[in-house]
C-alpha cells in the first residue's frame, strides 16, 4: 500500500501509540483501536477486491464475518439457521433511449444525458410512452402529518408528473413548513418516484437545480445512464413507474412558456399548502427505450444474540460490507476501489461491537449485527432486509447504522445525521457523548438530505428508529493541522477512489468514542422497557405509530 501525501505528513503520529492511549470509555468492556485497524487493513486488502457484490470477494466477507461473529459468541441469525440473507437484485440497462417533447406543431427534440435522463427500474423489454401529458404536481409531496397535499383530488393516472427537487420551503425557509432547510425525507427524488407509483403517474420528470438538488448535472448524468437496480418486487407496477428522469432547469422554463405558465411564479406557489396541480396544456412527451434486464443474487451477512427475558424485541446496529469492485485504473494504475473508510470501518465496528457485547453480561433484548449489500447500488441491501424483515420491525426497538467511521483521531463531538428526527434517540446520544466530555454535533449538511443516503433509511421510513452518529468538531489531540487536512482530502480525493486504503497513520480512537457512545445507548435500551419515539413533525411517526400495539 502506499503512503499518500497528507497522511504522509502525519507519520509522527503512530498507531500502536494510539491503540495504547484511553479514550475515557463509557462504562463497559473496552473497545480495542488496534482490533478495529487491524480488520480494516484485512478487508480493504487487495486480496478483497474492492468488496463487489456478487464477486468472487463476496464469499471471502462472508467467510470473515461469520468467524469474526463466531468468535464474539453471536449465533447466526440469517435464513435457515446461516449467517446470511439472500438479496435478489434486478438490474436495468436501459439502451436506445429517444425522447422528444410536442407542442401543437412544435417539435422539441431532447439527447438523452444532456436536456434530459430517462430510465426504470420496472420489468419491461421495452418501454413507448407515447402522446402523455404532463402535469406540474409542485414538489410531489404527500405529508398528511404537515398537513400538506400537492396533489389535491387531481387524478394523474397516465400522465407524467414534473416535481421540483427538496422541500417547499427550501429557497425560503422562513416558512418552516418542512423543516427549513433541512431536507425531509419528502425532498428526496426518491419519495418522488414512489409518491408517484403510488398515484399510478405513467413517469416522473424532476426538474434539476444544483442547490436544492446539491449536486450538477453532471452527477445526475453519470448516475442514471448506467445500469439501475433494484429489489425484486412482488408487484413492481404498484411501486415503479414506466418512466423516471431529470430534465434540465433551462428545459422546464421553455416548457412552462409554451404552456403559458411562469416556472419562477409555478415554483413560488408550489411553496403554499393550496397550490394546486396545473397542467402544461398542449405539451406532451414521447419517449421509448430498450431495457435489457438480468438478476444477481447478494447477500446480507446477519448475526445474533438472543435476549435473556425479550428475545422477540430486537436492537440493530448495521453497516454496509460492499465497495464498488474494481475499475479502470487510476493514474498510478491501482483499479482496486479497496474501501478502507467506506465501509470497512464500519465493519470493523460491527465486529469489535459484537466482541464487547458478547463479553458483557447478557441483555435482556436480542442484539443483531447485519452488514448488508448493496449499499453503493442504492441502499438495495438494507431495503431488502426492510421489506423482508428476519425480525420483525415493530418490535425492532431502535438501531444505529455505522458508515465512514471516524479514522483520524478523538473528536469534541458527536455528529448526530438527522438530529431532530427522533429527540428521544437525540437525548440519549446526548447523554452518551456526555460521559465522555463531548458534545452533540447536529448535521451539518442537513440541506442535502444526508440521511437519507445511507442504510439506516429504508428502516427509518419504515417507521424503525435509526441513529446515524459518527465523530465531528474539532481534534482532540496533536497534530490537529496534519488530521483536519487528512479528513477534508478523504472527501475532496478518496471517497469512492481507488486510494481509500488502510494506512498505518489511521487513529481508531475517533472510532473507539463512536462505538462506546452507541453501545451505551444500546445498553441501556438493551435491560429497559424503553421504545424511543419519533418526533412530532418526523415523517416517520405516522408509519411507527400503526404497529403501536404490537409494543405494548
């Protein structure tokens, strides 16, 4: 492996100091940062292959997993008495794709990945939509809690929709109708799409704009012209429409022009719970597509530890144990993407969290570790698992998903993804982080709608209480300049790279505070009778709130 040019800068810092040095543990058996850095550097070797799913490498993770649970005392808690679940995927390649907008005599051509993507993730040869409406539906939201219906009593069956991107009040969050400009899970073009399979819409059109979206055009481009996946679905038509695609913002104003509407005005009404849908009278769209379709099979790995009086109640901790494989090679010839952050560092904290549990007095709940697959794909792993739960949700008590951990060292604070949804899950971590001289760290980016973007959130919309917490504020410990240039270059030339690699200037104790904060957490759910709620404006509550008497 090779030593790269800002960790190179820290070498002073070593890591057998580190593993040495406390890191005023809470109250339990004591997490061990040599552990965690020796299982990062086993599974971002090279040997692992960049962890593909479906690859020969899924075999050598399940193979160390199972041993690592094993060896912690955790059982197996997979199908039919194994460590794994299986996940089917679909797999889309759309090929051929044409579109073209009309109004009356007028013809707009369109170029797949430039004014517009177009794919699906539905079941299908071939997919002609031919002379479809479309329909402005303002941000597509459907969110009876904030009482707020975008789509009123306006049928939009056989039409395409056109939605803006994030929340109503994003570009004026004064309103605070959905969490100013903290994106609600509603703002995502996830919710969307499936918002839109549920009212039977023949297509989605989401209207691009870089800040509310937080990423170019370029990102759209690159991620919805390549191969889509998806679970296999038993109904797939009740749950994913024909047609799902961005179109540029310069595109949707002409649009709206020809159908004499303002974008700008249609965009400010679309802030208010009384706007109502509008049709683009005149414009239609015609679109068709090949679409080559195949399945994989991947698979969760799943291990458990029975609770003494409570074992139907379960606790979750989870983490993603897929990478992106192997690519073409980079400018120094490396084409393996090992994913030394992302995720064996969390792995690693599944299974060293796995060790202390299994080396502490038995909890009254079940305690399951599940590394899922498929997270690069689009949560696929976790969604799976969500819609085919092996323990069921409603007594799932709470859990916390672990991703990117922090390797570079102690840090003042705990960060806190999603901080406001659950003030239950809130204060608890609070407390946690407390007992070790650090603060709560609400997310920082909460605009672009992070957690959403990770595998606590399938279960999390499904009404689960999930915790997304990892290190943040500032370094604890010298040298603090060599460790904040080593966090800010991971995200500006690692993340998702070839050179995310284990490196022996990694300081796990960051990682140790984290794991110490959830399992105190944990713990104390673990010998309670305690539920932790969802917060009265989380979007999520409704959801917990019908299973309310299975908990009871």
């Amino acid at each position: 492996m090779r030593l790269k040019s800002v960790f190179a800068a820290a070498c002073a810092v070593v890591l057998s100091a580190c593993a040495s040095m406390p890191s005023d543990p809470v109250a339990g058996p004591a997490f061990d940062a040599q552990r965690l850095s020796d299982h990062v550097k086993a599974l971002s070797d090279d040997s692992f292959e960049g962890r593909g799913i479906a690859t020969p490498a899924e075999a050598k993770v399940i193979d160390y997993l199972s041993r690592a649970f094993a060896a912690a005392g955790f059982q197996p808690g997979g199908e039919r008495g194994g460590w794994t679940q299986a996940v089917t995927l679909n797999r889309f390649t759309v090929s051929n794709a044409r579109a073209e907008f009309r109004h009356g005599d007028a013809v707009i051509p369109v170029t797949q990945g430039e004014e517009i993507v177009i794919s699906t993730r539905l079941p299908a040869e071939h997919q002609h939509l031919r002379d479809l409406p479309l329909v402005f539906v303002g941000y597509g939201t459907t969110a009876p809690e904030r009482q707020w219906d975008d789509f009123k009593d306006v049928d939009v069956r056989g039409k395409v929709i056109v939605v803006l991107v994030n929340d109503a009040d994003y570009e004026q969050p004064e309103l605070n109708t959905f969490n100013g400009r903290a994106m609600t899970y509603y703002g995502r073009w996830t919710y969307k799409y499936d918002e839109a399979a549920r009212r039977g819409a023949a297509g989605v059109l989401v209207v691009h704009e870089t800040a509310p979206a937080s990423y170019g055009w370029t990102t759209v481009k690159n991620s919805w012209t390549t191969p889509q996946f998806d679970i296999v679905r038993q109904n797939a038509a009740a749950e994913r429409v024909p047609l799902e695609g961005w179109i540029q913002r310069d595109l949707a104003v002409d649009l709206f022009r020809r159908a004499g509407l303002d974008f700008e005005q249609q965009k400010v009404a679309a802030r208010s719970r009384d706007f109502r849908p509008v049709d683009l009278t005149g414009v239609e769209i015609d679109a068709m597509f090949d679409v080559a379709s195949s399945t994989i099979t991947t698979h969760n790995i799943v291990a458990r530890l029975p609770g003494t009086t409570h074992p139907d109640e379960t606790i979750l901790y989870t983490g993603h144990w897929d990478h992106i494989g192997m690519g073409d090679p980079d400018a120094e010839g490396d084409r393996i993407f090992n994913g030394a952050v992302d995720n064996a560092s969390g792995i690693a904290g599944l299974i060293e969290l796995a060790r202390v549990w299994g080396s502490a007095p038995p909890p009254q709940r079940s305690i399951v570790m599940i590394a899922f697959t498929a997270e690069e794909s689009g949560l696929l792993g976790s969604e799976y698992y969500a819609a085919n739960p092996l323990y069921p949700l409603e007594t799932t008590v709470a859990g916390f998903n672990l991703d990117a951990m922090n390797v570079y060292g102690r840090l003042s604070g705990l960060g806190v993804t999603g901080h406001g949804q659950s003030a239950d899950m809130d204060a608890r971590l609070e407390a946690a982080a407390a007992t070790q001289g650090r603060t709560i760290v609400p997310d920082t980016n909460n605009a672009a709608g992070t957690y959403f973007r990770s595998d606590h959130f399938p279960l999390a919309k499904r009404g689960v209480p999930m915790a997304y917490p990892k290190g943040a504020g500032t370094f604890l410990d010298e040298p603090l300049a060599e460790r904040e240039a080593a966090r800010s270059e991971y995200g500006a030339r690692r993340y998702h790279q070839a050179q995310d690699e284990w490196l022996p200037v990694m300081d796990f104790r960051g990682t140790v505070q984290d794991l110490e904060a959830v399992y105190a957490v944990g713990r104390d759910l673990a010998v309670s009778r305690d539920w932790p709620q969802w917060s009265p404006t989380s979007e999520f509550g409704p959801v917990r709130a019908r299973t309310e008497a299975a908990r009871r």
